[in-house]
C-alpha cells in the first residue's frame, strides 16, 4: 500500500514537470535579451534538480530537492511578474502543486531515530573505537575467559563479553583476573557475573 502510494506519487511528479517544463518553454521563447539567457540557464538548472530529485525519490533527500525545485521555480514565478508585470497562472499553479506535495512532513523527519527501545542511560554518544590490530599472542592474554572488566571511574566490573563492558573506553579499563581481585579492589559484580 505505503509503495503504490509512493509510485502514485511519483508519477504525479512527473506529469506536473513536463507539463511545467513545456508550458514554460512556450513561454520563454517569447522573451529576448538578458532575460532569456537567464531564464534558460534557470530552466536547465532546474531540470538537473528534478533529475537528481527523481533519481533520489525513494530517499528522504530525493524528495526535499523536488521541494527546493518547486521553490526555485516559485522564486523565478514571482521574478517574472516583478520584471515583466505578467502573471502565468498555468505555471503558478502547477507549481504551488508541486510545492505543496513536496513539503517535507513531520513523518519523513522522524524516522528510527525517534523510536527507541534502549534504555535512557544507553543514549550516550561514544567516540567509534580505532580499528585494533590483534595478534594471536595478545588475544590469548587479553580474552582469556573467566576476566573481568572494571571502569576506573565506576564501581562495578563486568564479563569481558558483557555490553558494558564493551562501552569502557580504553584507557579506563581495569582488568581483573578472577572476581575476588576486582571485589578487593573495591568493585561490586554487575548482573552479568
């Protein structure tokens, strides 16, 4: 359903911007001068934008181009009326259409961003890890089963394996060979113990 919506969509887009774009060549042939060299420079512009747009539709950034189109063609609408004193109703309403359609909705702004399922303290943005080049030697050393992991800023150590664990950056990693060290040191054991 949401996909015949978009195709129907998509080819109202199309329908409004050839008849858009042909109703403002017949016009256009009949300026002269600077203005026509400008206008055919805009008309190109906005050609190559509906062609990204079009190309980019079932992106959200597809659809705000064909918006930033519509809104340069509203620009160049009212530039026409101000220099010329003429008013192109055809070409105000179809692209008053377009505008409206494409007009970036709250639901396009909001995608998986907005709907979390993690718990509030697990919001914390966190620098990505540098990529760690491991040798056979270390790994055996540094992953050995049965350690645990603390944070020197925290109270409770962790599995190695466990998600918190994970989030511990580098250089505040505390590493405890069995659970009794970490509990001297003053550490309490987190669920995943």
């Amino acid at each position: 359903m949401v996909n015949e919506k978009r195709l129907g969509k998509y080819f109202v887009y199309l329908v409004l911007f050839l008849a858009l774009f042909l109703v403002m060549a017949q016009i256009v042939v009949s300026f002269g001068g600077k203005l026509l060299k400008a206008e055919l420079v805009l008309i190109l512009v906005l050609m190559f934008l509906t062609l990204i747009g079009l190309a980019g539709f079932r992106r959200i950034w597809g659809e705000r181009v064909l918006f930033v189109m519509f809104w340069l063609n509203l620009l160049n609408v009212a530039a026409i009326w101000f220099f010329r004193g003429e008013v192109y109703l055809v070409v105000l309403f179809l692209t008053l259409v377009g505008f409206l359609m494409s007009l970036p909705s709250r639901s396009n702004v909001c995608h998986s961003e907005c709907q979390t399922t993690e718990e509030p303290h697990s919001m914390v943005l966190e620098a990505p890890a540098p990529p760690v080049e491991i040798v056979e030697e270390e790994t055996k050393a540094v992953y050995e089963p049965g350690k645990y992991v603390a944070s020197k800023m925290g109270s409770v150590y962790h599995v190695a394996t466990c998600s918190w664990a994970k989030k511990i950056v580098e250089n505040r990693q505390v590493w405890f060979t069995n659970d009794a060290e970490a509990k001297k040191k003053g550490y309490k054991a987190h669920n995943c113990v």
